[in-house]
C-alpha cells in the first residue's frame, strides 16, 4: 500500500464501494490532435499568461496531464525530455492556487539537481505573471546568505517549494519546515534521483508530508525501480507514457568513427561547416576532461567555457546565464547538465565520448530540438566505444547515419564490435611444497 494511504471509497447510488488493490489504472490515449490551452480547463489568469509568452497548442504530455490534475487524480507520466512535462503539472497547480490568501506551504516539488530546481521556479516565475503565488528554490552549494534566505522563507512559509532531496531535509532536521498544509507533492525527474541514490531520502521527506495530498511523478523513463517507488508513493493513479526513450523527432543524429586524438580536429571542422550556429553544447562523460576540451578548442580558435561540477553555484549561473543569453557560443559539461536545462534553440549537441548509459544518450540529445524545433546530434564514437553506441541504437530503434571522417584527419578507425572474451579464468591451484616468504620485520 502507498504510504499512509487508505483504502479509496466511492458512493455509488448511495452504495459505499471499496475500490479493490489495483496499482495502475492505465489510461489508453489514441493520437491526438493539437488542443488550444483554452480547451483545458484553466483559469483565465493562467491562460493571460500562457498567451502572454506566445503558447497557443498544448504538447501531448500537457494536453494529458492537466486535466487528470486538475480532477485531483495521482499520476505517474513517462515523457522523453523536451516534451512540456514541466509546464504539464506547474499550470494545473497554479490553477489551483489562483486565489490562495495565506502563505503556508501548498505544493512540494522534489528534483535531482540543483540547475533543474532553478529552472522550474524560473518557469514558475514566468507562468504566474498574472497569479499571486510564491516560490522559491532549495538547493545546497551557496553561501551562507543563501541558506539564511532558504531558512527564513521556509519558516514564513510560501506557496511552492523546489527542493533538492538532501538539502531540504537539512533544513527540516532544523524543525522549522511545516507541511500541515501540504496538499501536493511532485517528483520531477524521478528516475534521475534514483539513479543519484536519492530513494531513502525521498521517502524520509515523505514521512513528514500529510497523508492527505496529491502525488504526480514525472520521470524520462520507467525501470521497474520506478514503478516499485510509486507503488510506495502514489494512490490508484492514472499512467500516461509517451515515446520512451526516443530523440525528438526533430533531432537530425549523426555519428563519426574517430580515434580520440582526431575529436578535436574533428569538431573543429564540424564547427566551421557551420557558422550559423549560436548556441552548442559539447558533452563529455568525465569532468577532468572538460578543461582539457575547452582548452584544446581555444588554442584551435574557439572561444569556449566547460561547466562540472568542480565549479562553485555562483559560476555555474553565471555560465548558464553567458549562454542562454548566447554571449557563449560553445558550453562544455559532463551529464549534470543533459536533464532539466530549459535552453531554448540549442542548434548542436556534440557527444565527445559515447555516453556510458544508453538513457544518458537520450537525454543528452534532447537538449535540442525542444518545444518542436529542429537539432542536430553528432556522437564521436572510438574503438572501445562501439558496443555502447550498438546498445544505443537498441534503445532508440534506429540505426544512427555514419558520416566519415575528413580525409585530412586519416582514416578512422573500422566499425567493429570487439567480441567479449568467454575464457574462463584458471581456477587459482596452490603449488606443492609453496611456501609464503616471510617479510622482513619492521
């Protein structure tokens, strides 16, 4: 059973119906057509707002999703990045919160990564121009004058929290945090926390929320770990699931067979093919490679800046804000940025390397051609990183175009999966008569 739920009671021509102990009731939606957010059931503040920041059609997800909020119905959602699944459960909430006078805490959203909890309260920001709601982001990494400003609006109260796991239980072990009268609760990109280790964590927060809330979990895909979390979380919710684990159709994906020291050249011809291009971001799975990289294209003539995680909050917002604004035209980082950014008309992801996991493929990937834009997509595949890029492929489907690399870099290297060894190892057989040298003593 979900966490300090009960059991789901209907009145039926005045018959007390108890709802058996199904998990899912799964909802079979066919392909829609475009629904105008004016067809959905939202207040006019929201949709002054909506119009306000030129949306007119609703995405799949949001075109799902608002209206089972809306009814008050828990929901696990499966959507690929780049869909609307933020704006999917932030409408229907502020919707909800239209008109709400005091300042007690309404609404709980949980996320993996502190860049992904400054982009939901922007987006919160933004789309309740026109509605009196408060919000503000949790998340650790700041100075000391961050933590107090957390602190005092966590104690006054405000209508919607952004939290990381780990920071926001700092901050209720301090026993000034009240949820009395919490009444949603949100986990946005659900898989990512597991995946971080943020289970325990997850449910501790949830064990100081009221029983009576509405749970949505939002996640880019749906491994049996998740579906374990909701049955703990949520109660008899509706399922929507979207294209998992597929690139935007937008996403023109492309690979080269390179060795490492051909990348840089490499990319550097694919960045003067390109001129147009304003904004790129280039992934690299390791962080100690990220100077490396940024240091190579400089002295290769451009002008670029890698964000890690070795950086300090302050830097890393003052990057994102150099790109977004595209005062930086190339961005270097490991995978903390390939969930949650919401950078609109990034032209270009390059993978440096071939992502470890297949998921991590897509997610990188759908850093562009978001909100049905077009993008392009190009995966810098070595030797030893041939098996990871046949298991992507797996994952989407679809074999991803070869372009060859320049004649003036060399050949690059063949396509060939290297075969794994089956030999088993010799079981270890102690020798006759062996003796263990002594060792010396001290």
């Amino acid at each position: 059973m979900p966490i300090g739920r009960n059991e789901v009671t209907l009145d039926r021509n005045e018959e007390r119906v108890v709802l058996p102990p199904v998990f899912l009731l799964t909802r079979i939606y066919p392909t829609f057509d475009a629904m105008k957010f004016t067809e959905l059931g939202l207040n006019d503040q929201i949709l002054d707002a909506i119009d306000h920041m030129g949306f007119i059609n609703a995405t799949p997800i949001q075109q799902q999703a608002i209206p089972l909020i809306l009814e008050g119905r828990d929901l696990i959602a499966c959507a690929q990045t780049g869909t609307g699944k933020t704006a999917a459960f932030i409408l229907p909430i502020l919707h909800k919160l239209t008109g709400k006078e005091d300042t007690s805490i309404n609404t709980l959203i949980i996320v993996p990564t502190r860049e992904l909890a400054m982009q939901i309260e922007q987006e919160i920001q933004g789309l309740s121009y026109f509605v009196s709601v408060g919000s503000i982001a949790i998340y650790g990494g700041g100075s000391g004058k961050d933590f107090d400003e957390q602190k005092k609006t966590l104690s006054e109260g405000t209508d919607i929290i952004v939290a990381t796991p780990g920071k926001l239980l700092s901050h209720i072990a301090m026993g000034y945090v009240d949820f009395s009268n919490l009444q949603h609760l949100i986990l946005d990109e659900a898989d990512k926390m597991l995946d971080m280790g943020f289970a325990e964590d997850i449910l501790q927060i949830i064990s100081q929320l009221p029983d009576n809330r509405q749970n949505l979990m939002f996640s880019a895909t749906m491994p049996p770990k998740i579906r374990d979390l909701a049955k703990r979380i949520l109660s008899y919710p509706e399922e929507i699931t979207l294209s998992i684990s597929k690139p935007a159709a937008g996403v023109k994906q492309s690979v080269y067979l390179a060795y490492d020291e051909q990348k840089i050249k490499l990319i550097a011809s694919i960045l003067k093919e390109r001129p147009e291009y304003v904004s790129i971001i280039i992934f690299t799975s390791s962080k100690s490679k990220v100077n490396e990289i940024v240091r190579e294209l400089r002295t290769a003539g451009f002008q670029s800046k890698g964000m890690s995680s070795n950086r300090t909050q302050e830097e890393r917002e003052e990057i994102l804000r150099g790109f977004r604004s595209r005062r930086i035209r190339i961005l270097v980082a490991t995978d903390v940025m390939s969930r949650g950014i919401d950078i609109k008309e990034i032209n270009m992801v390059i993978n440096f390397d071939t992502p470890f996991d297949a998921e991590d493929y897509v997610h990188r990937v759908g850093r562009t051609a978001r909100a049905n834009t077009k993008g392009e997509a190009v995966t810098l595949v070595n030797p030893k990183d041939m098996r990871k890029l046949a298991q992507i492929e797996r994952l989407i489907e679809a074999e991803v175009v070869r372009i060859p690399v320049p004649e003036e870099l060399g050949p690059g290297p063949e396509w060939k999966i290297e075969q794994r060894s089956n030999k088993k190892k010799k079981p270890f057989r102690k020798k006759k008569n062996f003796k263990r040298p002594q060792q010396n003593p001290q």
